[in-house]
C-alpha cells in the first residue's frame, strides 16, 4: 500500500540528478547534485550544480585508431532553490521566482524567469497548470503538477513534475530557441537519490552507465597504453583537429605531442 505524504521536502541534502543525454556526435550524461548551502538576498538555499560528462567516438583516430574521448566533468551552471510550504522559488539572475507550486490548481499561472533571451523569444516566461494529481515512487505517494510553457517563452518548464525531485523531467527551466536552430542535448532521465530518498532508478542501469562502460573497456594503443584524454596548447580540453598542436595524454601518466598536416 502507498503511503501518501503531502508538504514533502523538496529534496534533501547530498541530492543527485543523473540524466542520460545525446547529440550528433557525442553522448554522455548530466549530473545535478547538491553541493552546498548559500545565502542569496537574506534566504537560505540548496546549491546545486549542473555538470555534464561528455563521450566522443572515433573511428580510426590518428595515432590510436578506433576510441572514446571522456571529457567531463564539466560545471554547465550553478542554480538555488529554496522551499517554502507547498512552493519552491528559484533564484533568476536577480530575484527569486517560483518554480514549483504543488497546491496549484488547473489553471493557476505564474511566471518562472525573466532572464534575457538569446534566441529572439519574450524575456517573460509563464506557465500554467493544466493537471493534478499523484503518483506513486518508491512506495509512497506525492503530489505532481503538470506544467505548459507559453508560446514565445524565452525559458520553458512543461511536463509532470512531483514535489519530491521533479521526476523524470530536467527540474530546472531550459533554454528555448524561438527564432534558429540550436542542437540542444536530449536529456533521458536515469536515477535520484537524497539522504532521506533511496536510489531511484527505473532503467536498472548504472546511473553513470557511459562512464562505467568507458573504464571498462581497454581503448589501448599499439603500445599498450590507453588514450585518457587530449589537450591544447594551454592545457585546456581539446578534440581532434587536424593541423593544430595537440598533447596526447595516456593512462601510464605518459603524453605525446600531436601535429598532423591533412
């Protein structure tokens, strides 16, 4: 039998997002995670920071042959949320705005950020409740809402999120592009788990199954020696570009320095 628990917290300490994602040429995937507690404007929040874990394969690498390249982590953005009662308001650039309202009703709107848009969309996004209701995770009960973005939002927030974590959804308002094209990252939701929340994890994968995959696969060289990573000049994260210096950097703590002319 469920139980069912209204007013829950929204997330407890050490909370941890896992996503899946892919793109043209790479795939990977995103961690949410609790990192700290910060005061902004005279409130305490839940710090969390978004990172993202990058594979690229190549086939017949130059110098390697067939590889992955791990890039990652990498730290995407920074958000606060803090909870209060039924709502949770998230800090947009220069003032709290509400994320989530889990006593709305149908109909109910509310505006999520203002934040300037960079594809030719309205710098105020809303949204409005279209359904209510539960649903069951882990044994117990919690209340969701079920969000639309209008049209022309600048940042957008639709789908089913519940009170708990948010869910199987990306929790924090995405990106929008009203006028181009942008190839965004598609985001499949992997696992959850706070202090007070055991594993979630519908898929029944390792929640870094890329990463797991990754090291457990012997990428080596002709001599023995797996390819780590690849960087510049300056040291910084690099791919594979022809006519451009680049360090080869192997798993014995060895690097080669690359320049190929095509």
């Amino acid at each position: 039998m469920a139980t069912f628990s209204f007013s829950q917290t929204w997330v407890s300490n050490n909370a941890v997002w896992h996503y899946d994602y892919w793109n043209l040429g790479e795939n990977g995937f995103y961690t949410i995670k609790h990192v700290n507690d910060s005061v902004i404007a005279g409130q305490t929040c839940k710090q969390f920071n978004v990172e993202k874990h990058r594979f690229t394969s190549f086939t017949n690498f130059p110098g390697v042959g067939d590889t992955t390249i791990y890039s990652g982590p990498s730290l995407l953005s920074t958000k606060f949320t803090y909870q209060s009662n039924d709502s949770v308001f998230i800090w947009d650039q220069t003032d709290f705005k509400l994320l989530f309202d889990f006593g709305a009703q149908v109909g109910d709107t509310w505006v999520i950020s203002t934040q300037a848009s960079n594809f030719q969309c309205n710098d105020t996004a809303r949204v409005e409740v279209i359904g209510v209701g539960t649903e069951t995770i882990n044994g117990n009960s919690y209340r969701y809402i079920e969000l639309e973005t209008s049209d022309s939002s600048g940042w957008i927030l639709s789908g089913r999120y519940n009170e708990r974590f948010a869910g199987n959804i990306f929790p924090f308002p995405k990106q929008e592009v009203c006028n181009g094209i942008a190839e965004w990252d598609i985001l499949t939701f992997k696992c959850f788990e706070d202090d007070d929340f055991s594993l979630y994890n519908p898929s029944g994968e390792d929640c870094e199954y890329d990463l797991a995959l990754y090291l457990s696969i012997d990428q080596l060289t002709p001599n023995g020696k797996k390819l780590v990573k690849i960087v510049d000049q300056l040291g910084k994260p690099a791919e594979y570009k022809p006519n451009t210096l680049l360090f080869y950097i192997y798993s014995d703590g060895s690097s080669e320095k690359v320049f190929r002319v095509e």
